[in-house]
C-alpha cells in the first residue's frame, strides 16, 4: 500500500501515510491502531473511517479484523433539538 496524505479521519485529521506507518511499526490490531492515532476517536466515533481503518489493516498486516473487542460507534458528543438547529416554535 502506497503512503500519501490522504485524510482518512476528517475529524482527528489522521492521514492514511500516519496509519500505514503505525501499523507498520507496530503490528496492530484495528482497535490498537485506532488508540494509537486517534482515528475513530473523534465527533462522529468513526462512522465515516472505520471501515478504511479495517482495510488499512487488512493490507498492511494481511489479517482480517478479527474484532474482539469492537471498534464501537459512539453517539454525538450532546444532543441537540430541532428547535436549537433551526426549527421554529409553534
């Protein structure tokens, strides 16, 4: 797998070159690697990387994810109403 600055987690701004690496490094799991760089740890709790995170693994150590201890998706940081985003009272 080739390295470059690809963001692969927009919210902790973790670039697939710094994922490669780490697990390149350090022979991880997806759980591991993600405590490592931070990627999946952000506002949407990785429901825009996680997979991409799995690959990196897969690719880079050649093993499926085996997932004993889940990733995990994590909830917004608060919840918000309709009428904070903009609805209006009636």
């Amino acid at each position: 797998m080739e390295s470059h600055p690809l963001i692969i987690c927009r919210c902790e701004e973790v670039t697939l070159a710094e994922l490669v690496e780490t697990a390149q490094t350090y022979p991880c799991t997806a759980r591991e690697l993600k405590l490592r760089t931070r990627a999946g740890m952000g506002c949407c709790g990785g429901r825009t990387c996680r997979t991409l995170i799995d690959q990196v693994i897969q690719q880079v150590t050649g093993q499926a994810p085996s997932h004993t201890v889940s990733l995990g998706y994590q909830p917004p940081i608060r919840p918000v109403s309709f009428q904070t985003i903009g609805g209006q009272r009636a």
